[in-house]
C-alpha cells in the first residue's frame, strides 16, 4: 500500500458530492466520521495543494475554502456542516486563522495569478485585518461582523500565523501596513523561544510537541526567506531542546505533552481545572511536523533523531488501507511510565473530531486519520519509501525449537475444577450490592462504576461492553445468576457494526478490544454474534505479515491485541489466518531474562507475560522451559503479596492479577501465597467494590480483577477459563 497520503484526500476526507473535505475517516477511509467542515482544513488542503497538486485537485481545494467566506462580513465562517451553513459556534473569526486563510489564498493566487476575484478577496481581508490593527487593543476571537471581541487574549497560536503568513509572502509588499504587525508577533515568538532554555519551568503555550514543532517550523522558513543564520541556529537549538523534551526513551516515540516540570505524567490537576484529557498520547501529527521542522533545517540535526522520528512517523502508517492513523495511548501503571497499548485517549476534550461518549466519559479512537495528520505527514514524507513488510522465514524452526504441545482445550460454562466456586475471603453480599447499582437497569449490561454523575474522573453507570464483560464473567466464575440475560445479549449483539467488528456501544466504532469484550460476555451469556462470519474475518483482518494483531487492520502489531483477537477467534471457533505467525511473533516479544514484551525490543512487563502465556495456552502451546519465566514472575513480588507489573517500577494491582494469572496457567504460585489473597482482598472499598489503595472509589474492571485473582489463588477457576477471560 502506497504511502502517500494521496488516496486518503481523495477517497476518505473528499466530499466529492458538495465539495472540500472532512476533517476525519474511519480506518479504512471509508466513513466520514464527522461531516462537519473546519475552516483550518479547508485552508490546509488549500496550502497543500498550491504547493504539491495539478490545477484540478488545486481548484477543488480552493472552492472549498471559498464556501466558507462570508462575503457579507468578510472573513472566513470556522465551522460549517457538510451543506456549507454555518454553525453557530462557527460563525465567528478566531484571528489567527484568518491570517491562515489570508496566507491560504496569497499561495492560490501565486498558482493562479489571473483569478481577478481571489485577488479581490485578498484586498478586503488586508483591508479589515488591517483596520482590526488600527484600533488600539487586539483580541483573540471576533464576532463574524468583526465588531466585538469575544475573546480578548491572543495566543501563541496568533504569533505562529503571523510568522507563517510572513514567510509565506516572502519579500513580497503587504497592503494597510500589515508587515509591519507581523513583524512584531513573529518577534514575540522568537522572544519567547529564546527565554524558553533560561526558563526553570516549561512555558505552558511551550508544553505542547505540537506547537513547539509549529514554532521550529515557521522560524525555520523564515531563517530561510531572511537569510538569517542565527534565526536559523535558533530554531534549530529548539527542534533539538523538543525532541529531548518529547522523546520517550523506553517505548520509543515522542509524547505529545509535558507538564510544567518538563516531565510526562498523567496531569489529573490541570485536566480539571482545564478540561483536558489527564493522558498525554503519542501522534502521528506531532512527529510528522517534528519531522517537517528538521527537514528545514538540513543543516546540523543529528541523523540519529531524524531517523528516530521518522521511525516514530512510519509506525503509524496503515499497511492495509493507505495514510496514517491519528496515533496512540496506554493504560498507565505509574504517572510515567506507559504499560500496555490503548489506542484511545480518555476524557479527551469533546467538540473535536472523532470524539465518542459513553455516559460522562469521552474518548477519542486513536485508528482514526484525521485530515490535518494526513497533509502533516505528505509534507514530511515526501521522496521516503514506506516501511517494507517483514517476513520471518525461520518461524517453523523457532515455534518447534521452543514450543511444546498441551492440551488448553476447555468450556466456557465449565470452569470450575470441583464442584461450584470455592470460598473467598470477601464481604460477597456487599460486592454483589454495589454491582447491582452499577446496572442502569435490568435491560443492559453493565457500566464501569456504581456512579450516577461523578465529578471527578469517574466513568458512570453507562453500560459499554468493556464492563459489561466484568460482570458477566464474575458472577458466572462465582457460580451465580445472571438475571434478564436475554436483554444482555440483545445489547451486546447491537454493538455489531456492518464491518463484522463490534463496538463499545451501538453507533461507535469496531476494534479487537471491543470485539473480544462483545465476543466473550456472549460466549459466557451463552450465545453467539448475529454475523460470526463477518466478526471472523473483520478479526482476521486485523493479523499482520510479522504474525501479530493491531487493534484494527493495519495497525502495528502487539502482544495486547494479538491475544485478545486470538483469544476472539477461538471462542468463534475459528482461527488466524498465520497460526504460525502468531506463535512465532508471540516468542519474538521474549527477552533474554524470561519475561515477555509487549513488542519485540520493548522491556517485558507482567501484562505481556500473561497475554503470551494466555495466547499459546489457547493454542495448545506452552513455551518448553517455563521455569525462567515463573522465577522472573515470582521476583516481582513483595512480602506482602503484591507485584510490580515489571522490575523497578511500582506496584500494580491488575499487574499482580496478571502474574498470578500467568504462574497459574504455568502451574505455579506466587510465592507468598496468603499474603497475596490478604493484599488483594484488602481492596474491597467501603461501597462493596474493589479498586486501587487510596483511589477515590471503585470500578467493575478492578473488581474483576480482585474477584479473579482470590478465585484464581483457590485454584477455583480451570486454566481455560484464565486463558481467555481476562
């Protein structure tokens, strides 16, 4: 599959039908996702095709962006939907963006010099920017009549359109004096840049990679246009600062934030205080504008780092479907340090796209590729060959040579060795109270607290099928009712989409972790998917030439989602495409001291070890010598029963789950067994739920965890049925 994002602007994100383009697709480029059009997009395809398409894809472009102005106001409408009617939140004129789409039609015009009526445009928009300069205050947002500030701050974003929108005209003469007030927002960003090193916090308008590499890149062209060494040094000491800053020397990448300090960290204090998302992500968009910065600088950039971001750029290409996908996120064992893969960004702010909901809880699906990415990453990519496939030619001799054959077969409905569920040392009733106000109603499955409207970072009672998994399997492990299961499976199988692939909720999008949780809670109800023909093949879909899964087809492959996708196809009774693949990728993630990876380089962690132990159990597999793996496991425990989800770092309570999980299914024990069950039964909360010590209250994912792992410590559970729900 082609690497230029090409097919994406035309197949994906074009509106072939009423013109310009969306600002996000699904990952196959097939759904517009949102079909809302964004002024800043529109411009975007405007700059990016004056400058790399033929007149054809040039005009439509431009005839996009062309919907947008007001020609009674002058200016540009922000947000439209697919129609071109504005919006009322869009009907507004954020000044910096203005000057990007006054830069958008200066590079349409130097294509297309005899278009008389975009020259024109650009006379009126010198015309009223310039008289918003006249006046003695500017101000960041304007009514769409230009009249009334409605927000009076400018920001960083203000100086980065001013110094591009300069670079942009070059040495070219700009009407109403208006170089002259770009001149000073371009001093301003170079002021603040040259403080950013002396400064003993981050710049907060500086703690974002997104804006920092904008900001290398627009004082790298303007070096260039001005002639201007020791601009250009300075921009070139920033892309070298940032990438420092940004890098994530463990996993790879660059974050797409840091806090004041300078560190990576979930930041729970500013997010509520500001209405961020607390998680930093990694994004594709972030490393191509880095990428973007360093080719415009080609002189004294160490080939290490533009060799490490183009490597971060190129793990996101889609080797499937074309272009690049938005990016990814974790789970979070420590505030710094990343665990196991989640390609979504949780209580990410709403009203951008591609963001979902589930009750009070917002996530954006990380698969998604956006339009800004896709033009962000043709820019950066030009002239560079994709990433080729990687065919492994030895898995035969590797899977023999380390591999030994069980027998994992099992039965969901009968999974405990004696009869009924052993006795744990919980207050049962109190759990089971709490877990009944985690249900809406009898109707649904269940949501992933007790709570109705939390203030802090709760999710609500909302059912979604990750928690709804976590309350079948509980009461089903502890041999009890599962009332009104006909209205659970209904709910779930409504999260089927066309695709095969199931969804958190109905109307949301299909991955392999949802699908496994939709896949499971029926397989445990009893049941079946309405299309299990077509959740094979979506899931088979997903499995790469290196044997591995991604979270959607053609996503990079991991230990996490290569499980749950082989865990998914065996309860459909069906299989991967490459068995030997995934046997041999899964022994690829292996190091040297006996744990396993999440990827193969990564440093191995508990929650890798059991998705490999839990994949090869399923495949009637077990890795010859498990002796070095348990002793690698047993070394992460404390005296008093807990585990570190990997050597170093701290403490973790679905990390222990996963050990013990993973010694079970290897026939061993912690080896402090008691104080295991003391520790993990000591997280029942006040409420009858179980979740993290000191944590604000409880979760069905947590008290899943705790159930499981006492169950597990009782040897109350068959090793099947630990194998795949997890």
């Amino acid at each position: 599959m082609s690497l230029h994002p090409q097919f994406l602007f035309d197949q994906g994100l074009k509106d072939l039908e009423h013109g310009g383009y969306f600002a996000i697709t699904d990952a196959s480029g097939q759904v517009a996702i949102s079909s809302d059009k964004q002024l800043q997009d529109q411009v975007e395809a405007t700059l990016y095709q004056a400058e790399h398409g033929d007149a054809a894809q040039l005009r439509f472009a431009h005839d996009g962006l062309m919907a947008l102005y007001d020609g009674h106001n002058g200016g540009f409408h922000e947000l439209a939907d697919r129609y071109w009617t504005p919006h009322g939140s869009g009907r507004c004129r954020t000044l910096a963006l203005q000057l990007d789409g006054l830069a958008a039609l200066i590079a349409y015009q130097r294509r297309t010099p005899e278009d008389a009526t975009n020259q024109a445009l650009i006379n009126a928009m010198l015309e009223q920017i310039g008289a918003i300069y006249a006046r003695s205050t500017v101000a960041g947002v304007y009514s769409s009549d230009w009249s009334t500030p409605l927000e009076l701050a400018t920001s960083i974003e203000l100086d980065i359109s001013a110094a591009g929108l300069l670079a942009t005209i070059g040495h070219e003469p700009l009407g109403f004096g208006l170089v002259g007030h770009l001149q000073v927002h371009a001093e301003n960003l170079i002021a603040r840049v040259a403080g950013s090193d002396s400064e003993s916090v981050v710049d907060v308008a500086l703690s974002r990679c997104a804006v920092r590499a904008q900001v290398s890149l627009v004082l790298a062209r303007l070096a260039n246009v001005r002639d201007d060494n020791a601009l250009s040094n300075l921009a070139r000491s920033f892309v070298q600062q940032t990438l420092a800053l940004f890098r994530d020397p463990a996993y790879g990448g660059y974050w797409d934030r840091v806090c004041i300090n300078g560190k990576v960290r979930c930041d729970w204090h500013t997010s509520y205080k500001k209405h961020e998302s607390p998680f930093p992500i990694k994004t594709a968009y972030d490393v191509a504008l880095l990428l973007q910065a360093i080719q415009a600088l080609p002189a004294g950039v160490d080939e290490h780092d533009r060799a490490s971001v183009t490597a971060a750029l190129l793990e996101f290409h889609d080797a499937a479907n074309g272009g690049l996908f938005m990016g990814k996120g974790y789970f979070w064992s420590t505030p710094d340090d990343p665990t196991v893969p989640f390609i979504r960004q949780f209580w990410a702010p709403p009203r951008q796209p591609g963001i979902f909901s589930i009750g009070n809880l917002t996530y954006l699906p990380l698969h998604l590729k956006s339009l800004k990415t896709q033009f962000a990453a043709a820019r950066a990519l030009q002239g560079i060959a994709p990433p080729a496939c990687v065919h492994h030619h030895d898995d035969a001799a590797l899977v023999a040579r380390e591999l030994t054959t069980i027998d994992g077969s099992g039965d969901v409905q009968n999974i405990h060795p004696t009869t009924g569920a052993p006795a744990i040392n919980v207050d049962l009733q109190r759990y089971l109270t709490w877990l009944s106000k985690s249900r809406a109603s009898s109707d649904t499955p269940y949501g992933l607290t007790a709570e109705t409207a939390p203030l802090g970072f709760r999710a609500d009672k909302t059912w979604q099928v990750f928690s709804g998994l976590h309350v079948i399997s509980d009461l089903h492990a502890l041999g009890l009712q599962i009332e009104n299961k006909a209205s659970l499976i209904d709910c779930i199988k409504s999260s089927q989409n066309t695709d095969g692939g199931f969804a958190e909720q109905p109307g949301h999008l299909s991955d392999v972790f949802a699908s496994y949780c939709a896949v499971l809670s029926l397989r445990v109800l009893g049941a079946m998917p309405n299309d299990i023909e077509g959740c094979v093949r979506y899931l088979q879909a997903c499995q790469n030439p290196d044997g591995g899964f991604g979270d959607v087809p053609g996503f990079a492959s991991d230990i996490w989602h290569t499980n749950l996708a082989v865990l998914s196809l065996h309860a459909l009774n069906a299989k991967a495409p490459d068995e030997q693949g995934v046997l041999a990728f899964a022994l690829r993630c292996r190091t040297a001291d006996g744990g396993f990876a999440n990827k193969p380089g990564y440093p191995p962690d508990a929650f890798s070890v059991y998705r490999v132990v839990s994949t090869l159990f399923i495949l009637n597999k077990r890795i010859v010598n498990p002796e070095q793996t348990v002793t690698w496991l047993q070394n992460l425990q404390l005296a008093n029963g807990s585990f570190h989800y990997r050597p170093g770092k701290a403490v973790s309570l679905v990390g222990t789950y996963m050990a013990i999980a993973a010694m079970y299914l290897l026939d061993a024990q912690p080896t402090y067994l008691q104080e295991s069950k003391d520790w993990i039964a000591a997280h029942q909360k006040q409420d009858g739920g179980f979740g993290p010590l000191n944590a604000t209250s409880a979760t069905t994912d947590e008290s899943f965890v705790c159930i499981q792992t006492l169950l597990i410590l009782e040897k109350g559970l068959s090793q099947h049925w630990v194998a795949l729900l997890n």
